[in-house]
C-alpha cells in the first residue's frame, strides 16, 4: 500500500535525527523505483531459486499486483498466495505443476495476499504457515465513501495451519527461509530471509515503488521503524529484497536507510507545524500537502495520524480528549 509524498519541504527539512550530518541519507523520492513488467498468469524465473507469478489486482494499494513467489525447484514453497481470484490460483497451479509445495507462507493478512492461500491448500494438501490471524485490533474501513478506503482490508478468515514467531527456520530441499517479525504496517507482518539467494522477502514492509502505509491503530509507525532498524541490522546480508509488490529493491541497506530518514523527515514537518499553533489533522494535512489532490487527504490524513500517535507515545507532543480523530487538537507537549 502506498503512501504519498508530502508537498515540497515546507517547513524546511531539519537534518535526520538518526544519521551523522556528514552521512546524508539518500531521498526517498529519488531511489523509488515503478518500472515492473508484472507478466500477469506468468512464472517468471527471476532468480535461481525464485519464480514469480503476478495476479491482475492491480490497485493504488496494490500497485502492478501480487507477486507470488515460489522457492526452490522440485519441493516449494510458495509465498503470498495472494487475492481470492480463481484465475491467479489456476495460474500458480499451472506453474507448479509437477512440483511438490511443502510450505504456503503468508507475509501478512491484508486480503491481497493470504485469501488464496486457502485454495492452494485445498489443491496441494500443503499446510499454510503465518504469524497468525488478523489482528482484532484492525478497524474495518470503508463503506459509504471510497476516497475514506485507506489500506486493502483484512481477511479475516485466515488460520494458519502452523504460526510462526521471529526466528523460525522454514527449510526444504536447497532452501531456507528465516522468519523475521516485521510488525508496523499490520501487527502480524513476516518478511522471510532466504540465505541462499541472498534475499529477503519483504512483502508489504518495504516496497521499491512506494512508502509503506501505517494505518492506525493496529499499523503502528513505532514498531515500524524498529522493523526498519531489524534490517539494517543484518548488515551486508542481503543483496535483494523481493517485496509482494513490484519491483526489486537492488541496494537494500541505502533504501531501507532512505524509508528512515523520509519518515523523520515527515516526523520534523509535523513538530515544525505544530510549533505555530496547536492543530487538528485535517489542518495538518492542509498545510503539509499542498500539491496533493484532495481525494487523496484521507490516506494522509490517517499517516499523519500514525506520526502523531508515535510522537504522543514519545512525549514530544499532546492531544486534547476528543474521541474523534478529525477534530482533535495536537499540541507540541
Ligand atoms: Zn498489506
């Protein structure tokens, strides 16, 4: 799921609060990268060990679609099974026919990507391995106005046959996959490391043609950084990262820094904001989105949301009592 860039550098952007001034951490916009041929039905080898099969969702959320992988060569795993589309699951059976599936992994419960994991498994007998169910704290969104639609919604109907925790090793023949626990953008997100190939799969956390949305309350922007330090953390590990959407991110480690530094850009604009006067969200928004068309305020509106709910966690700001997310007033605590 994307999410858009703020107009301009107003206010002028303080340096980053992670990065040394004299390392200056690349610009988000700069590294994004939307040139993918998504090949839909296709199994497209796109390394040794890795197919792809896109599914034609493609969406705002979904950019060209959903990239199901399939690792190894006899006996597979297949990660992100993708939509409930009959035709994308006719497609990964086409493409794996002869083949034995030993693992279904799902990255994470938005309905782009674990609903087919429920017919794969009733064609392969293969069990479906996750984090766990969609997490409760999710709201349901959507209804009456579809520019209010912020994030695909959740599938509620996925149980995996087998939960994984940070840590897990998944292995078969010529292949292992590590569980990483990448909470931020949904509580149950998974991104699995595959050191054969010198990869990660990254599904929704980190993604080459767009930002990553956090939609509160269950998207929460503090766990979402330390997902982002976890990868930095690997160091020179990882050559390529294969998100669920679109293309691959070839140098990892200075992307991963650059979604960091966008964020505590964003983060500076908001207190520089705030500084003038106490504000609502719509306010915000206005102010810090100049360029943005107006049917795309909400999703702002809800990831600056997410910026607040982090900083108020911090104590670098305070909201007054108000239930209702649009009216109330922020404050520089
Ligand atoms: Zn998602």
């Amino acid at each position: 799921m994307f999410e858009m860039a703020a107009s301009g550098d107003h206010p002028s952007s303080p340096p980053s609060e992670t990065f040394p001034t004299d390392e200056k951490p690349p610009r988000l916009e700069e590294m994004l990268d939307t040139a993918h041929d998504p090949a839909y039905g296709e199994a497209v080898r796109i390394a040794g060990l890795v197919q792809r099969v896109t599914a034609a969702n493609p969406s705002p959320f979904t950019f060209a679609g959903t990239g199901t992988y399939i690792v190894g060569r006899q006996r597979v795993a297949v990660i992100d099974p993708g939509p409930d589309d009959a035709a994308h699951v006719t497609s990964l059976l086409r493409a794996l026919e002869g083949r034995t599936v030993t693992h279904i992994c799902v990255t994470h419960t938005h309905s782009d990507h674990s609903p087919a994991s429920r017919a794969l498994a009733a064609a392969t007998g293969a069990p479906v391995f996750g984090f766990g169910p969609h997490p409760a704290g999710d709201i349901r969104r959507g209804g009456e106005d579809p520019a209010a639609v912020t994030e695909e919604p959740g599938d509620w109907d996925f149980i995996p046959d087998v939960t994984l925790a940070h840590g897990d090793v998944l292995a078969d023949e010529g292949w292992t996959l590590e569980c990483l626990h990448t909470p931020g953008h949904i509580s149950n997100h998974l991104c699995f490391a595959l050191p054969e190939g010198r990869a990660v799969f990254t599904g929704d956390h980190v993604m080459g043609w767009s930002s990553t949305i956090i939609p509160p309350p269950d998207g929460n922007l503090g766990d979402y950084l330390r997902s982002l330090e976890l990868l930095i953390d690997r160091g020179d590990r990882d050559e390529v990262y294969w998100p669920t959407h679109g293309p691959p991110i070839t140098s990892p480690a200075r992307y991963v820094r650059a979604l960091l530094a966008h964020r505590h850009r964003r983060t500076a604009q908001i207190l520089e904001c705030l500084r003038e006067g106490p504000a609502t969200i719509p306010a915000l928004v206005a102010r810090m989105y100049t360029d943005t068309p107006k049917m795309l305020h909400p999703a702002a509106e809800r990831s600056v949301l997410a910026h607040l709910i982090h900083l108020a966690e911090r104590g670098r700001v305070s909201a007054e009592p108000d239930d209702d997310d649009r009216t109330r007033r922020y404050d520089p605590a």
